[in-house]
C-alpha cells in the first residue's frame, strides 16, 4: 500500500527551533496492510432497504500494539478507478457521513488482538432518494519516537529531515435509499501491447447511467474460431464504478494457459455483480 507521509523538518538556530510539518501521499484502499499490519474486514459496508446497522473488524497481525483513529474522507474516483481524497465533493455525489455514527473512534490493538467498530444509520424523514458514499479511514498513529534515529544523526548546526510514514487504510460505505436504477455498458474494445511488459492487455470503456454504483466482477473467455470449449483468459475482481462517475476505463491482463494459442475466434466478456447473478454488461471482441 502507499504510506501517508509526514515530513516534519527541523530547522535550528541555537537557541530558537522552528518546525516546518507537511502531509503528502494518499490512503490506500483495503486489503492491503498498514502500520501495525491492519487488517479490516469487510473491505465494503452496504447499508440499504431496512439495513440500519453493519460492523467492521479490525485485526493487528503485527508483532506489537498499534493505534489507529477513525474518521471519514470524501474520495473522488477518476476514469481509471483511481481514488484520491478531496476536500470539495464532487458535482452530483451524495456523501454518507452526515448519515453514520459509529463507535470508537479510535482503537488501540494489542499484536493479534481484534477490535469491532459498529455502524449505524440515521436517514431523516425527508432523505431524497439515492446513493451515498463516504470512506472509513482507518489512520495509524505512530509512536512518539518514531523517526528519532535519523534526527539524531543529523548535524546539530544544520537541517535535518524525519520522515515518519503513516499508514492509512480506507474503505467505502455506502448508504442507499428509494428506488435506485443503474445500467452499464461496454465499448470500445482493444487488444493492446503493455508496454513494459509486453504481454497482452484486452482494453475498454465501462459506461455507468443511473443513481446506483456498479460493483462487479471482469470475466473474459476466450473461444476459438474452430470450435472447442471456452477458455478463461482474464480476470479482474470487485471492480467498481462509482457515482456520480459515467465511465471508467478498463484493462484486463490476458493470460493464456499453458497449450493455448490465441489465435482467430472470440473474446467474450461479461461485467457480472459481486455475490449475485445479474450480469451488468457484456460484449464480445471478433480476433482476425
């Protein structure tokens, strides 16, 4: 994951000190680990229809104890599923903070102990029909010594740089309420060259209309133009586009097993819900 870095620097004038602190870096999405080797379960709240409450739990499989604060952050998603944190929410999405109150707001995990934090929904009466989304952040808080080996080393006349990573690990809870339509679709299908890795990538656009995110996963089969069985040659898993965004462009790497040629025939792809049976999408891509 990427750590969320604080870079204190310390410049000293004997006797005066100044302090110059700066936050830079993003959370990361979970399911990776943090400081402490945080590990949050479920990576997902949906909370909809006569759903009012939802726990998450933290686990430290770390080797020592770790604290961590819990808050919310607003996180925009661009055409390629990349999340950043932002401080003005976007034009036309709904943000679900203002209709969650949950318990503790910070954790202090003893190595290979638990915490469960608890969620619940207040909607007011006259709640407008639709999807909000905000994310739980779950940020490590360092101990007060850290990054004190490198300060020391530093010549006492001159400046010196600490940096303390801080690892922040985030996932999205959504609320839902009304009736919520969604439809996606599939264009502009490529099969293009990754650069670096010279292996094979099938390419495409993932269309979004409607009040409701999709959240599903990439299946693409490979169908030989002679005939015989169908063979799974990519797969992504829980891919999401959130609202209010419209597209998301998507790469799928292609691996074919080993006594595969992928050769003349037909790349079959399908856009199926997470724990569901609704296929969102498909499409089909002709290999000459």
């Amino acid at each position: 994951m990427r750590p969320i870095q604080l870079i204190e620097t310390f410049v000293r004038f004997l006797p005066a000190l100044a302090i110059l602190a700066g936050l830079v870096g993003a959370a990361a999405p979970a399911g990776a680990q943090g400081f402490g080797d945080l590990v949050v379960s479920p990576t997902r709240v949906e909370l909809q229809g006569r759903d009012r409450s939802a726990t998450v739990t933290l686990t430290n499989r770390g080797s020592e104890s770790a604290l961590f604060r819990i808050s919310f952050v607003t996180m925009a998603m661009d055409d390629k599923g990349q999340l950043n944190t932002v401080e003005k929410t976007p034009d036309g999405m709904l943000t679900a903070e203002g209709l969650i109150r949950y318990a503790p707001r910070q954790v202090n995990i003893p190595p290979g102990g638990t915490q469960t934090v608890r969620l619940v929904v207040r909607k007011p009466a006259d709640l407008a029909a639709g999807e909000y989304r905000s994310h739980m952040f779950f940020r490590a808080v360092p101990p007060e010594d850290a990054g004190r080996a490198v300060d020391e080393q530093a010549n006492q006349s001159g400046i010196s740089v600490r940096l303390t990573p801080i690892f922040g690990i985030t996932i999205p809870v959504i609320v839902r309420h009304g009736e919520l339509d969604l439809k996606v679709g599939m264009s502009g299908f490529a099969v293009v060259t990754d650069k670096e890795t010279k292996t094979k990538k099938l390419a495409f656009e993932l269309s979004r209309t409607g009040k409701k995110s999709a959240y599903g996963d990439i299946n693409v089969e490979y169908l030989p133009a002679g005939g015989g069985s169908p063979v799974v040659v990519g797969e992504i898993t829980r891919l999401a586009v959130f609202t209010p965004n419209t597209k998301r462009n998507v790469e799928v790497p292609l691996v074919v097993p080993s006594g595969v040629t992928l050769g003349k025939g037909t790349l079959k792809v399908l856009y199926r819900q997470v724990n569901g049976d609704e296929t969102l999408a498909m499409g089909e891509v002709t290999l000459d």
